[in-house]
C-alpha cells in the first residue's frame, strides 16, 4: 500500500455485541449455569445458589473503544471494573488503570477479559508467568486468539487455580477436531462469533466516513499503521 492509504475498520455496534457476550460468560458463571446442567443432564435436584455480580473485580485488558465500552457497562451493573492500556491513563467508570507492566497483582480479580489487538507485542502475552501472577476465577477471550499459550491456561484451569475460561478466537482457526480444548473442562469455546458486523453495520461504517472523506472532515475509527491497530 501506498504511505498515504488510510485504513479503517468497523467498531458500529460491534461494542454492544462484545460487551453482551462479556456479560453472558459472566452471568454464565455467577448463575451456575453450567452446574445446573449437569445436573439436569442427570435427573439430579441438588440445589446451589447463584452468586452476585455486585462488587466483583474485573479487569479489562485493552481499554480501546471495545474495551472501555464494556467496562464502562459493566461498572453501571455496580461491577468494579479495572484497565489495563499503553500508558494507564485513566478511563472514566473505571476504578484504576494500568500498563501491562503496573498491574495490580496483590488484586485477586475475579474476572480478567482481554480485548487486545494482535501485535507482535502481544502474541503469547497471556502464559503461564502472567497467569502465576494475576489471580483471576474466569478468564475470557475475545481479543485475538495468538495472545493465549493455551497449554498454560489449561494447566490452571486443570488445576483449579482459573475456575473457568470462554475463548471466542483461537491461534489457528477453524480449531482443529484433535485439540485438548474440545476435552479441557470448565472451558467453554465458542467459533470466533462474539462480534461480527453485519450488512447494515458495515453500510454505516463505509458511509459515514465516506461523507466525511467528501466533507473535509476527520474520519472516524482510523487504523494506526505503525502500532498496528
């Protein structure tokens, strides 16, 4: 591409997707929907309460327009929503930023989301020296799948020290049949569907910018070539 080519990419809508997935995993969790059934699977009334979501810690690794989004609401659900970014500038709604390097770990998160981009600074970024670290109950994925060493996160979801992990984006796709994943209990996949744009969302996106391009006007949601996202 020439110097000059301007990249941009569709975030209409996708915000609400990404966070209503979040949320899902979330409830998914706390409710204990997984155990219930179970349980049903084996004509088995045993009773276990649901948890509140009130005052759980979640930190969000990734405070871009996707990333503050869903913190932003999930702080509206009285959630205590930490951020991880560049430089750990603060995020309105948010209790605390970090850099990736500045995280609180004397913190026992309960939730911990990551939604960075894929750069060569984040591949394997999520290993096991990250995972001994940062206590975390649920771990879910919705950035890019080569930012996990899966062998690492299932070795502490086997060990019980992660409770339960949702992964929507894997190293390669579409993942293969052999996979531990398909096997690893507590973890929950699905295929890459968390936010995809549909037609009307990418008609938008093109259009807006469009008119703005004919305007004069600054367009919206610009790639930066040399950071990659």
């Amino acid at each position: 591409l020439k110097e000059n080519t301007v990249i941009t990419r569709v975030t209409k809508g996708l915000e609400q997707e990404l966070f209503e997935y979040t949320l899902t995993r979330i409830l998914y969790y706390y409710q204990n929907v997984d155990y219930h059934l179970k349980n049903q699977q084996k004509n088995l009334w045993q009773r276990k309460l649901s948890t509140s979501i009130t005052n759980k810690k979640v930190l969000i690794i990734g405070t871009g327009k996707i990333g503050s989004y869903i913190g932003t609401e999930l702080s509206k659900l009285k959630m205590n929503v930490y951020g991880v970014n560049s430089s750990g500038y603060d995020i309105l709604g948010f209790k605390q930023c970090y850099t990736f390097t500045t995280i609180d770990k004397s913190i026992k998160y309960d939730v911990v989301v990551n939604v960075l981009p894929s750069t060569p600074q984040t591949i394997n970024i999520f290993e096991r020296k990250f995972f001994n670290e940062v206590k975390m109950d649920v771990f879910i994925n919705i950035g890019r799948g080569n930012a996990v060493v899966v062998e690492d996160l299932v070795e502490k979801l086997e060990a019980n020290q992660i409770k339960m992990a949702f992964l929507d984006v894997f190293q390669e796709e579409p993942l293969k049949s052999e996979s531990q994943l398909w096997q690893t209990n507590n973890l929950i996949l699905t295929p890459h569907i968390a936010g995809v744009p549909n037609f009307e969302q990418l008609i938008e996106s093109i259009t807006t910018n469009y008119k703005r391009v004919v305007k004069g006007k600054k367009i919206e949601d610009v790639v930066n070539i040399e950071k990659g996202y």
